[in-house]
C-alpha cells in the first residue's frame, strides 16, 4: 500500500484501502451541517468521492488506527473522527496515527447501515468483503493498535454508551477498555473470548489475529446528531489515544 504526501499539509499523507465505496458525504445533510468545513475536511470529503481513503499522521512509535463509519448510519463518530484529524494535523506526535474517518463513503452518504446490504460489522472475517480489506490494511500497515467507533440507539444492542472488548486472545483489548471506561465514563462491556457472541465485528477479527482492538459506543438515534454526543465519542477517541500518551 502506498501512501502519497498531501501538499498543502506537510505532515499528512494518504491511500485508499478501495475504490469501489465512494460517496458523496455532502449529500448526507444531517452529517454534512455538523462539519466544520476547514480545507482539510473539504479535502476528506473529495477524496472519498472514489472510495474509502485512509490518512496517516506521524512517523515514529507505535501504530493506531481510529475507524468509523463500518455503520453509515452512525453518525456522530464519523464526525468526531474528523475533527479529530483537524486537531492533530499539524501537532508535533510521538505516535503514528493512521484515520478512517468514513469506512464506506457510500453507506454513509445514504444514511444507511449497511454497506451493499451487507452489515461490515459481521463481515469482517469474509474474504473480499470491506471490512476485510480494512483488517487486512491493519495487517499489512502493522497497525498496533484499533479503535472502532460507533454509535448505538435506546431500541438497539447494546443500547448504552459503552466500549466493547474481549480478555482473550488479546488481554490489551481489555486493557485500553478499562482505562477509557474509567477516564470517560462509558459503561466496559468485556467478553471472555473474542469474536463468541457473533462473527464478523472489525474488533473481534482484529483481537483474534492478536492486534488489541476495542469497540467504542455513544448513545444516539441512528441517522442523526444529538447533543453532545460527537463531543462524547471524540472524547473517547481523545482517550484511545491518551492510553498511549498521545
Ligand atoms: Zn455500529
């Protein structure tokens, strides 16, 4: 995979993971009005018009992903995600920080879960499918660490804001649940064995393949932004990667 320098900013560089899961995220108007439309989002936003790109800040330490959109309908992360990647460009970090902000552009421009009908976060460990190109970039990049982010409904599993992990194979998914439960305050959901309760979740392939990875939940309506609730999972981003001292 090859990641090509971003000229007008010094420190960021990007790929696609695929080309065949671009969408237009302006015409998503509930995602779209809660973006602070700086040149670097605009820049986001092209780029996913032809697929689904990935961004990658840093050079040095250990490696982390911060994914969202794997649900098109949850909004509020994919949000965060990019305010995120605004705030960090430009800072000088002791890790590299690779950003999916939108995981299926098109899922996400249509307000829907899925991705072609299929749900990514139950797909994970199906050959081809786009989830699977996401774990296999995690793979091939040598990415550390993941952190998915979502968002849940009052109606839906798990219908809390929580993060999601599992004791084994990879105690470390464990681990960073414990420290973000504890610092932000979200409800720690932990399995003891990865992947036991259904197939296929982003978190669950990663952890099974011995790359700690957690599942982070705010509560929110599906297809659209409550109050607070971008500033929540941003906060939950923010401690992913505080747990590494960025
Ligand atoms: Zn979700």
């Amino acid at each position: 995979m090859h990641f090509k320098k971003i000229e007008e900013f010094d420190n960021l560089e990007m790929s696609y993971i695929c080309d065949f899961s671009g969408g237009y995220i302006s015409r998503n108007k509930n995602l779209f009005r809660e973006l602070e439309l700086s040149k670097l989002t605009q820049l986001i936003l092209e780029k996913c018009v032809h697929g689904t790109p990935i961004f990658k800040l840093g050079n040095s330490g250990n490696k982390l992903l911060i994914l969202s959109g794997i649900h098109g309908n949850e909004l509020p992360s994919q949000i965060a995600n990019v305010k995120l990647l605004n705030k960090l460009l430009f800072k000088d970090l002791n890790h590299t920080i690779y950003f999916i902000p939108f995981a299926a552009p098109k899922s996400s421009m249509n307000n829907e879960r899925t991705f072609n009908e299929m749900d990514l976060n139950r797909s994970a460990h199906i050959n081809g499918s786009l989830s699977n190109r996401i774990v296999q970039t995690v793979e091939d990049l040598g990415i550390d660490f993941v952190g998915d982010f979502h968002s849940t409904a009052y109606n839906a599993n798990p219908g809390i804001e929580s993060i999601f992990s599992s004791k084994s194979p990879t105690p470390e998914s464990y681990l960073m649940a414990n420290y973000i439960s504890q610092d932000v305050g979200s409800e720690i959901i932990a399995f003891d064995f990865a992947g036991s309760s259904y197939k296929g979740a982003v978190e669950d392939v990663c952890n099974l393949k011995q790359i700690p990875a957690i599942t982070c939940e705010v509560l929110c309506p599906f297809a659209s932004v409550s109050e607070g609730t971008v500033e929540k999972s941003f906060n939950q981003m923010n401690s992913f990667l505080q747990y590494f001292g960025v």
